[in-house]
C-alpha cells in the first residue's frame, strides 16, 4: 500500500539576483510504501531537504503531484512527523511540553496529551526526564526528544533527516541502534520510515531500499533493494558488497544504478582470485599511526572530512597523512574519496575501544581485507610446526618489487600481523610462525 507518492516532482527556486531559476529537483517519482524502511542517499545539495519538504507539504513542487494515501496533498501533510538533524527543540519547554506541543496543535485534549507523551518518553529511554529543559541534556539526549515528539503524533510515516549526523559517533551508533530494534520488533510507532542520509553504511544497515538521489538537478539515479535479513549484519560479506556498489556509483556519476548485484555469497577466504596477494603493496606505516590517525579524526569530530584541512588541524603534510589513509582505507577503517575522508562504523569503534578489543577487530579487518596477511596465515597453518622461513614469502614478494621494497613489504606485514596476533616473526631463526 502506497502511503506517499511523488509523481514526476520538479522544484526550481529563483537565482539570487532575480535573472531566472536553478532546478534543485527535476523529474523525481518516489513512492514510500507501507511496512518499509526507505533510505534516501545524496551528496549534499542534491535537494534531499528539498524532497522531504515538498512531500511534507510546507512548500510546493514548481511541476508534479504529491499524494498521500492517495489523495492529492493540500498543506501540511497530517500523516508524518519528521526528526531533524539540529533536533528542532523549543528551548523555553521541559521535555513533556516539547513532546506534546505538536499533540496540542492537534487539539488533543489535556489528560490525553499527559499520557502520549509519557508513553512516548518511555519509549525512546528519557523516563524521569520529563520535567528537564533542553540546554540540561546531552546531544543524544536531546535527539530522544526529537523522537519521542515525532512517535507521540504516531505518524503514518517518520521522516528522519539525517537524524543521527550532528551526534559524537558512539552515542549516534547507539541511537541508531536503539531505533533499528524497535523498528525490528514490530513496536515502531509509525508504519514506514524514510530516513536521509549521506551515511552509505547507515543507509544499507537501516534500509529495506536505498534510493539514490544525483546531484545538480536533483534526480533519482536508482534504487537498490536490500536483500539481508533483519537486523543487517554488518560483518555479512553481502553488507559489504553492497557497501562497496552504492559508494562507486555515489562517486561515479557515470555508473548506472541497477536494482540487481550479484556477489557477497561465499566467505571472502574462499574466493579464489587470479592476482597474486603478494602483488598488492602494503602502505608503510605502522599499525600504532593508523590507531592513532583514527583516534584523532574521533576526537576532532566528523566536521573534518576534507583531506587537506586535516593535514592543516594534525599539523601533517597530505604526503605523511595519505599512506596512513591508504592503510586505513584498506583495512576498511575508512573510506577515501574525492579528497574527503570518513570513518566506517568499524573504524571508529577501533579507535576507540580498548587495546585487547581493538586487535580483536584489527585481526578480523586483516583477515578480510588484506589479502598478503590472510594468504601468511593459510601458508602457516598448512604446516605441521605452523612455522615458515619468511625467505619463502620473500621470494613470492621478489617477482613483483625490487628486493628494498620486497623486505619492507615483509618488514610491514609482520608489524601488522604481530599486532592482530596472526602471525610471529624470529629475526635470528627468519621465521614466521603462528602464536601457540
Ligand atoms: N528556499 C530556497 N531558496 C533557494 N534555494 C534553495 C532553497 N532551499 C534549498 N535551496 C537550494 O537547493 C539545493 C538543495 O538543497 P537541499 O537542502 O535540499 O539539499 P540537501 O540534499 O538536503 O543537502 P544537505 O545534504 O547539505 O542537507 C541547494 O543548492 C540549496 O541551496
Ligand atoms: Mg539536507
């Protein structure tokens, strides 16, 4: 069933100085459906605000319809309720009255009102919280708000716009986390959900369908359907695939957006490839640099994506900072493109966890993602004694660099592989050999 639907929607504003109009969106047909969780992916300024306000009704689309449960829309849409980023709180209103105001401008009588919201406190966790003002609570405190004034009005629809992205990244994971589990469990207080975004893992860990929105003018290049169970499991070799197509065609306007990939089936360990592991060279840095890059970027926030303005804020050269971004990036810590950089989920919980877990995590990203460091670990376990002359691997290393590059490829591999504990290194004996 139809819930909202965007038929052949364009919006054009007028340039500043009055000489004619820009075109934000042109052409979009969107249907949002019930019992769904729809992500809309966009870089920024490709009109994803702009959408959402027109299928909320506060402005109009310049050509097209809107309709909601299949009646053209006049005025503000009454079936949706919408969370914002800056989380839109009245800073002069306790929390009860944040949460109810939106049931009072419904005319929803006193007791009643008392009630939803109390309820809809409960659920989002700010239980005891009720009489609090704003400026008393945490960012992700204040987000909570934000929900439970969109769940008290039980909206056919939640509308999130980038709901999670003005909060530190673990009270955001938690969050997020919080609201997939409700939508899971069946007790969500709305029948679909669409959630934007320019979060790729946030979409393909939220989402049923992603819709992808280009840029200049705003029009959908295509959705894919997201084919994992729920809740999505981000260590699915599937959750990386897609991962991995929805962010080439987010970097490459050229790639056509198809509903169907294939690929993410079997383990990555068992995918047989033709090129050599050994032929692919490991960035020189040391594993303490990529934690310590990565703990940086946590602490200084997600404002800095640019590349070259977190060389200037580390006081580094771009030369310094990028083979430890290259490390990262292959480690699938990171994803690096177009001179910006974002942590993975995974990345900012290894920069931030404790030494024991972060090898955890490290050994498990090496194993996947480097493949010299998992082909090291097969070779060892094939033996009786789990031990190799590293000349063996040196030789392999040989065909491809010459000899200075071969033993630096050694000399960084088995930095990497004593730090995820996969693998010793006897310099006297030139061994490798597994951890007893
Ligand atoms: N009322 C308006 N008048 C003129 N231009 C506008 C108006 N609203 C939005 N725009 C322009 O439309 C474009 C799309 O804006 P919009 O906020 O929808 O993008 P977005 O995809 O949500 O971006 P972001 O990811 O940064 O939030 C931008 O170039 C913006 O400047
Ligand atoms: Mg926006």
């Amino acid at each position: 069933m139809s819930l909202i639907n965007v038929d052949h929607v364009s919006k054009r504003f007028p340039l500043p100085d009055g000489k004619g109009e820009f075109t934000v969106l042109d052409d979009v047909s969107l249907t949002v459906r019930s019992g769904e969780v729809v992500a809309l992916l966009g870089r920024s300024g490709s009109g994803k605000s702009t959408l959402l306000r027109i299928m909320s009704g506060l402005i109009r689309p310049s050509q097209g319809a809107v309709r909601s449960n299949g009646a053209p829309l006049r005025g503000a849409n009454p079936n949706l309720a919408m969370v914002f980023q800056s989380f839109a709180l009245l800073p002069w209103l306790t929390v009860q009255d944040n949460v109810e105001l939106g049931l009072a401008a419904r005319h929803v009588d006193r007791s009643e009102r008392r009630e939803r919201a109390l309820k809809a406190i409960d659920i989002v966790g700010l239980d005891g919280f009720e009489s609090a003002y704003p400026k008393e609570l945490s960012g992700g405190m204040k987000q909570r708000v934000g929900f439970a004034r969109a769940f008290v009005l039980e909206p056919e629809v939640l509308f999130m716009d980038e709901p999670f992205s003005a909060l530190d990244v673990l009270t955001a994971e938690n969050l997020r986390g919080e609201i997939d589990d409700l939508w899971n469990a069946g007790t969500f207080p709305s029948k679909s959900i669409l959630i934007v975004t320019h979060n790729i893992e946030e979409a393909v860990y939220l989402a049923d369908r992603v819709v992808i929105l280009g840029s200049k003018p705003g029009r959908i290049r295509g959705e894919l359907p997201i084919d994992l169970p729920r809740p999505h499991d981000r260590s699915l070799p599937r959750f990386k695939v897609l991962v991995d197509y929805i962010y080439a065609a987010m970097t490459n306007p050229d790639i056509e957006v198809s509903g169907v990939i294939d690929g993410g089936g079997p383990e990555p360990s068992t995918v047989r490839s033709t090129v050599s592991p050994f032929s692919r060279p490991l960035p020189h840095v040391r594993v303490g640099g990529i934690s310590g890059l990565l703990e940086l970027i946590v602490e200084k926030g997600e404002e800095i994506d640019d590349i070259p303005v977190l060389a200037e804020r580390l006081q580094l050269s771009v030369d310094d900072l990028l083979p430890l971004l290259d490390a990262a990036a292959m480690l699938g810590f990171a994803q690096v493109a177009n001179g910006d950089v974002r942590l993975t989920p995974v990345g900012r919980d290894f920069a931030t966890t404790t030494i024991l877990r972060s090898k955890d995590l490290f050994r498990q990203q090496a194993m996947v993602h480097i493949p010299v460091l998992n082909s090291i670990v097969h070779t060892l376990r094939e033996k009786a004694n789990g031990a190799m002359r590293s000349d063996f691997f040196m030789g392999i290393w040989d065909d491809y660099f010459p000899i200075e590059e071969a033993e630096r490829q050694l000399a960084t591999a088995v930095d990497w592989g004593r730090y995820g504990e996969l693998f010793e290194y006897d310099a006297s004996e030139g061994r490798l050999y597994l951890p007893s």
